[in-house]
C-alpha cells in the first residue's frame, strides 16, 4: 500500500482531544481572563497547562509562549514534576510546529527529569515521542529503537493502551521499512489489545496495515479477510482515507485472484471516496490499480485514460503540498499584506478625490481665468504638501523600524547578558555551597557542575560581547573554556601543557552548548586522572571540519585507560551526559587508552552561522 497509518504521536492524541472551534476560543479567552487576575503561582501553572492544550493545534507559537510561561514558573516553585512537565511540553510545542531537532532536545530533558522522578509511564511516552520525530526524520532503525524502549515501559506498568499503540507503531514502521512479516507480527500483537479497549478507529487501522502488508507479500486470501474485517470495525463516513485505502488493497488482491467484477467495484470506489475528499495520494493509488485492472481485462484504451487520471492527481498532490508551503509564508505575511491593502485603498481614494477636485477646477476655469488660476495654484501647493507630507511618513516609518530592529538586538543582547549573569550566580552558588562541604565526592559533583555552568555561561558572554546573537566563534570560546579549566583545577601550565587545534568556525548556539559541555567533561577527566601526582605532560584538543562532519579530538599523554576502565565509562554521570548529547549531535565516539587517552568523535548534526 501507498499510504500507512499508525499512531505516530500518540501522547498528543490522547492528552489533548480536541473541541469545537468556538469552545476552544471561549475556554482560551476565559483561561487568559483568569491567568491576568491570579495571583498564585500554583493556580497560573493549572491554566497556563489548560492554554497550552488549547493552543498546541491551532497556534503552536502562542502554545510556546504558554508552556514557556508553564515552565519558568514551575522552577520558581520548584516542583520537579511540573518542571518535567514543562520542558515535555516545550518539546510537543517544537514537534507540532514542524522542528523535530529542537523537539528531541527538549524531549531527552524531560526524559532524564522523569527518570530522575522514578515516573516509568512518562518515561515511556517521552521514549515515544522522540521515535515519532525519529521518523519524521526518517530514521527508521532509530525509530523501532525507541519504540521498542517505550514499550519496556509500558509492559513495566501494564498499561494497556500504550502498549497497543506502541506494538503498533513498531508494525508501521516496520511496513515503512518494507519488512512486511515483521510488521504483521508486531500489528497482530496489537489487534487483541485494541479489541478489548474497544479502540474501533486504531482496530480498524492495525487490520488494514495488515492487509496491506499481505498484499506487498502477494498473500491476496489473508489480504481481502483483514481488509474486510478492518471494513466491519469502520463507522461509514467517520475514517474516509481509511475507507478508501481499503477499498484499494481489496480491489488489488481481487483483481490479483482475477476476480474482475469484485477488483472494479472496489477500485471504483477507493476512486470515489479519494475523489470526494481531496485524497490525491490514495487517488494515485485508485487509478494505478485501475489501469492495472484494465490492462488484465484487454481494455487499453481504458488503461491509457486511468493513467492520465493518474498523473493529474499527482499534479494535485504537488499543487496540493505547494499550497500548503506558500499558506504558511502567507499566514507569516498576513499582518503585513493587510497594512498594505489599506494604504493603497487610501490612495487610491486619494486619487479619487483628486479627480473629482481636478474637474471643479477645469469648470471653475471656464467660468473665470482668475478663478482658473487660483484653483491651479491651489493644487500645485496640495500637492507638494501632500508629496512632502508622504515623504515625511514614510521617513517616520524608516526610522520607527530602524528603532524596532535597534531595540531588538539590544533586547537580544541584554537576554544573553542575563543568562550570563544567572549562570554566573549559580555558579557562585555551588562555590559558596562548596565551602561547607567536607565530602571529597560531594565537593568534586559541585565543582563539576560548577565547571558545567561556566562552559553554558561562556557562550552567552560571547554572544553579547561580539554581538553576533546567532553563533559563537569556537576558537575564542575554547581558549577561554579551556584557561577557565586549568585555573579551577590551579594547574601550572609549565607542568601540564595545553594545545589547541581549532579552525576558524561559527558555530550555531545549538551546536556550540552539547559540544562545549563535552569537551568540558573530557577536559576535566584529562586533568583530573591523566597525570596523577607530579606527572607532566600535554593535553592536545583538536576540532575541524572534514567532508562536511566536524571531527572533534581530546587527547592526552598521561597514565591512559584499561579496557576495563573503558567498559566502564558509562557508569560515570559526564561520560552519560557525553552520551546524551552524542545523540543530540548524531555523533559516533571512539575511546582508545593503550598510548594515553585519545577521545575521537565524527559529528554529522551541526550548523555553521554565515
């Protein structure tokens, strides 16, 4: 089959059903009303968590704003299940919004935050929200990966429903793969659980998945009986894509068993339902078959006619998908556009009014030259003043916008300085709460975190000093990073030295935070273990870009790794932290310990700032 279904963002579907337009607008307007009178930071958490469920669908940047809102206050009242809340929400915000990049961030903090909490069910539905931006992405063994780990969890809380969903997303993907009894064998596993929910809608789905996965291994019997029983679990008219995606699979099996007169009625009608309701991928798929059955039947000219329907409803998809792309620009543009149509039907009226004075005149001219002239006279001036006066509007609107942009890169700039400075006071913080503490492992925990915070707090000194709001150049910022590290660690570079290997790149801020905070954690580990006691030696980093991947290299000459050491790695909090944000970075990392210990990482998710 052309098309599959499957539940690919469930967590949405099932927290947030949506409602009539007008009870959206009337709760959105009631909860804004309250938010302006409350108080009480508690309450502002329950209705800002109500506005973003109103306004995720129909408009994902207000929704962003609210769960930011969400977000910032539940850390100022510091409850760890609202935070995890919060930071799922912001991803859900991304992924709707079309940014499944930014959505995973988010997604793998909330994932560490709800591990933190012990909450296995949320961990789950995270799991599975970032395998759905997985397959946006179209990485699908990467998809199953996390899929697969959802339904661990799942199957840990024995919740039902998720695990349905979960064993039939796995299916899905499987059929998207092309691994056909793979995919039936996860999407049968689903079928008893959906009939004992009574999930009539997902039931339905899973069957005709199945079908059509029978069809692509030329099992017609098995295909035409799930097919038919995905027909009986329908309501007419509620699934039409559905409807007619079965009426294709069904009219393909018969007409693969030459059962012609049962192929054309089903072919006809996927035709029919796809027609109907502006389907062009599953009208595609009607005509293909059409003239397939055709051809069977030694009716050429009617095959030809089938396929030239074809490629007019391919047209219809592409203008369809056009559409979609210039709607968004317009929507962007629509404020604009608007301004626009009002001046120019002012001017336009304008020159309406101009001809009808220009025809007084001319009569007023005939009447008496005197009176002829003062009236041209009069224009002349008119119009001058109003030329001036158009010039002088339209020098205010130059300069109000000069401002606004000005005004922007100042707001932007003081933003990065206040982030600099809290990262600063929490930094100050962990080295005033390491004064009290005694406990080495406690002191070197704070100190880490500390070091962490100065890696963050870096960045966005950059950011504000260059004025350069979008990227950092990673030269400067290493050298800092890396001096910053040798004077917490009180290192004497006669003892330790350091080289630095770094092209002239700007890099995204996005790219620049994963990457300092690991070289950060492998900087600190060189200096930490590498040379115990008086030992001297050399710390080599190295970063480049090769082949349009950056490589990134961390070495030392010091004492080095055991393979067992090396096995072991993953148990430390830096090096799952480097794992984390090797994800993030799409990264592969090689350890290797016998002449020191060299950390060699090819990154291939990166950008580069112009």
């Amino acid at each position: 089959m052309d098309k599959i279904k499957f539940i690919a963002f469930a967590a949405l579907i099932m927290f947030f059903p949506l409602n009539s337009e007008s009870q959206i607008d009337h709760t959105i307007d009631s909860l804004r009303n309250a938010l302006v009178h409350e108080p009480q930071d508690t309450n502002k958490i329950k209705q800002l968590n109500a506005l973003v469920r109103s306004t995720l669908f129909s408009n994902t940047d207000q929704a962003l704003t609210y769960a930011t809102a969400f977000d910032s206050i539940a850390d100022q009242v510091g409850d760890p299940a609202e935070m995890a809340r919060g930071t799922n929400f912001i991803g859900m915000c991304h992924q709707v919004g079309g940014r499944p990049d930014s959505a995973i961030t988010y997604y793998l903090a909330a994932l560490h935050e709800y591990e933190a909490l012990n909450d296995t069910l949320y961990q789950g539905i995270l799991l599975n929200n970032i395998g759905s931006c997985s397959r946006i992405r179209g990485r699908h063994n990467e998809t199953i990966g996390y899929y697969r780990r959802a339904l661990e969890k799942f199957h840990a809380v024995n919740n039902q429903e998720w695990i349905a969903n979960s064993l039939n997303n796995i299916g899905a993907e499987h059929m998207l793969m092309e691994q056909f009894d793979s995919s039936i064998f996860y999407l049968s596993q689903a079928l008893p659980l959906f009939k004992s929910l009574d999930k009539k809608t997902e039931l339905a789905t899973a069957l005709g998945n199945i079908g059509g996965s029978h069809v692509m291994l030329g099992n017609w019997d098995e295909a035409i009986s799930h097919f038919e029983e995905s027909e009986s679990k329908l309501t007419r008219g509620l699934d039409l894509q559905q409807e007619a995606q079965n009426a294709a699979g069904l009219g393909y099996a018969f007409l693969k068993k030459k059962q012609f007169e049962k192929a054309q009625i089903n072919i006809e009608r996927s035709i029919e339902l796809a027609s109907r309701n502006n389907l062009y991928r599953d009208l595609m798929q009607g005509y293909e078959y059409l003239s397939a059955y055709h051809q069977e039947t030694g009716n050429m000219t009617g095959a030809v006619e089938a396929l030239n329907s074809f490629i007019k409803a391919k047209d219809s998809l592409i203008n369809q998908q056009q559409d979609e792309a210039m709607l968004d620009a317009m929507q962007r543009f629509e404020t604009e556009k608007k301004d626009q149509e009002i001046a120019l039907l002012s001017s336009e009226n304008e020159i309406k009014d101009l001809r009808i004075q220009s025809a007084n005149r001319q009569r007023a001219f005939f009447i008496t030259s005197l009176l002829g002239l003062a009236a041209i006279a009069f224009l002349i001036y008119w119009q001058l003043k109003s030329r001036q006066r158009n010039e002088l509007i339209l020098k205010e609107k130059n300069a109000l916008i000069s401002k606004n942009l000005k005004e922007k890169e100042i707001l932007l700039g003081e933003i990065h300085h206040r982030v600099k400075n809290n990262l600063q006071f929490i930094s100050s913080l962990l080295s005033l709460q390491s004064e009290h503490i005694e406990d080495k492992n406690a002191l070197d925990a704070l100190k880490q975190g500390q070091d962490r915070v100065q890696s963050m707090a870096l960045i966005h000194q950059n950011l504000y000093q260059e004025e350069n709001f979008t990227g950092v150049a990673v030269q400067e910022y290493f050298e800092k990073l890396s001096q910053n590290l040798f004077d917490s660690y009180n290192i004497s570079p006669e003892r330790i030295s350091l080289q630095l290997h770094i092209d002239d790149l700007d890099l995204d801020v996005e790219t620049v935070v994963p990457l300092g905070l690991i070289v950060n954690e492998l900087l600190s580990n060189s200096l930490k273990h590498a040379f115990p006691g008086k030992r001297a030696g050399t710390i080599t980093v190295s970063l480049g870009e090769i082949n349009n991947q950056l490589i990134l290299s961390v070495s030392d000459n010091g004492i080095g790794m055991t393979a067992p050491d090396i096995n072991q790695l993953n148990q430390s909090f830096g090096y799952r932290l480097i794992d984390a944000f090797k994800e993030q970075l799409e990264a592969t990392v090689q350890v290797d310990g016998t002449k020191g210990t060299k950390v060699h990482l090819v990154i291939t998710d990166y950008r580069k700032v112009a």
